[in-house]
C-alpha cells in the first residue's frame, strides 16, 4: 500500500514537473523563450523550499546556522546568473562567504561549528540548484534535463528493483533500505533514464527550450546511455550522502511537503551531485 501510494504521487509530481518544461518551448516570440520563466520560478520556489529544509535539518543537530547571508545569496542568485553567468555565480560565493565571515567575526555569540554548518548548507543545497540555474541560462533545457532524468530514473529502479530483489545491503547504518541489487539496477536505470530524456525531448517535436542538442554533437545511441549511467552512479552517492546528513542531524526526512516522498531535498539528493556534474561536462564541452 506504501509502495502504491508513493506511486501515485510520483506521477503525480511527475506530471506536473513535465507542464513546466513544455512551457518552456511553448511560449515563444522572436527567439525569446517566454516560457522559460515559469520553470525558473518553479526552480527559485524549490530552491528557497530547500534551503529552508537544510536550515531545519541543521538546527535539529543542534547549530544555529547564519542565516542572513543565506538568503541575500538566494535573493542574489537569479539575477546574478542571468545576467553574469559563471561569473555571477563566483561573485556570489565570494559575497556568501565574505558575510558569513563577517557574521562570524563581529557576532561573538555565532560558534565556529555554526560558522562551519552555514559554509555547508549553502554548498548542500544552495549552490547546485544556482548552478542549475546557470546550466539552463547558458545552454537550455536539454543538458539539465539528462541530469534529473538519469538520476531520477536511477532512483527509481534503485528504489522498486531494490524492494523487489533484496539482498545484501551496502551501507545498512547509512541507508538500511540500500541494496547491491538495486544500486546495479539502478545504473541500468540512469542510461534508460538519459535515453527517455533524448526521446522525448530530441526525436519529438515536444516545445522546448533546446540550446544544445546533444544528438547534433555525439551519436545519442552511445552517449546517452554512457552519461546516464555516470549520472545514475553519482545520484547514487548523493543519496546516500542525504541519508548521512539525516542520520547525523536525526531526522527520517528532511520535510513532508511533498507526502510519502518526504521533502524537496528527498527528491533532489541524488539530482545536487548530477547537476554539478552535467555543469562540469558542459564547461569541458566548449558550448
């Protein structure tokens, strides 16, 4: 009943994520993708959902993490990335470091482990998800989409193969549901995860903010299933890097917004590491 239930939501979100990147390509004048900003409102609303979960998290261990120039750096984010880029993304650490910094130095009642806590959570969750901002800003929806679909694929087939098969767990005190079966499967899930991205939004005329294309660059028959399985490999690890940060802050899930999935930052683990990864490719890629 669990399982069927958390089913039902998960088509559920999934239904309503897939509205928001076909607008993307559906409204459009004179090249401008006019739609595009509905889906970057839906990113800024699950990045201050989840910088609001993290800071929870965090407090729940105990710490008092600084929380003002959090979120001046999330306030700073979009406008920084789109009109700087990259740049606008270096800028904004330096200025979030720089003020935390300051907070720490004349604020003599913040310790050093807070200080320390605060540098965390604007690396985990605050700076992937700008960097997936920056990702979308320069090259379009396609590369950031083979990051969430690999990944989320993975987590799929991890999830319910793993349920499934059993077996030996990998890391019982980390993630006591993780299994050797369903990690492997979970692989095979990100290549197909990767694949479906390249049929849905490469062979179809499906609206879309398309930049780069990868199929008008690599045979999409060998990279999709190569990088889908890098991805689904390092969404693994960011899964069970979540699954840390919950045992050590003695949380089961990092909110409840989203029912039986838990909170937006359950849903995004394993897409913060592919989303860094995908930026790192694209920067090496030269587009």
């Amino acid at each position: 009943m669990k399982i069927l239930k958390r089913t039902v939501q998960g088509f559920f979100f999934f239904g309503l994520l897939m509205g928001f990147i076909i607008l993307t390509g559906t409204i459009k004048r004179e090249n401008i993708y006019y739609g595009q900003y509905f889906f970057d409102a839906l990113l800024l609303i699950v990045t201050v959902i989840s910088l609001f979960e993290m800071i929870s998290a965090v407090k729940e261990a105990g710490y008092k993490p600084i929380q003002i120039p959090l979120f001046i750096a999330l306030i700073l984010a979009y406008p920084a990335v789109k009109f700087l880029g990259y740049q606008g993304i270096m800028l904004l650490i330096a200025i979030a470091i720089f003020l935390l910094f300051l907070f720490y130095i004349f604020d003599s009642s913040t310790k050093f482990n807070d200080f320390l806590i605060s540098i965390f959570v604007f690396i985990y969750p605050l700076l992937p998800l700008i960097v997936g901002m920056q990702l979308i800003n320069q090259f379009g929806m396609i590369p950031i989409l083979t990051a969430i679909g690999a990944a989320m694929m993975a987590d799929v087939f991890a999830f319910y193969f793993g349920s499934l098969i059993k077996g030996p767990k990998i890391f019982p005190k980390i993630s006591p549901n993780k299994t050797y079966s369903g990690s492997f499967i979970g692989l095979i899930g990100g290549a197909l995860g990767a694949l479906v991205v390249y049929a849905l939004f490469e062979l179809t005329n499906i609206p879309l903010n398309r930049i780069v294309v990868f199929k008008d660059i690599f045979n999409p028959w060998l990279f999709y299933p190569v990088i889908g399985i890098a991805i689904g490999f390092l969404g693994e690890i960011g899964d069970l890097a979540a699954s840390r940060i919950k045992r050590c802050t003695g949380i089961k899930d990092f909110g409840k917004i989203m029912g039986s999935h838990g909170g937006i930052t359950d849903r995004l683990d394993s897409i913060f590491f592919a989303v860094i990864f995908m930026a790192i490719f694209m920067s090496f890629l030269g587009k």
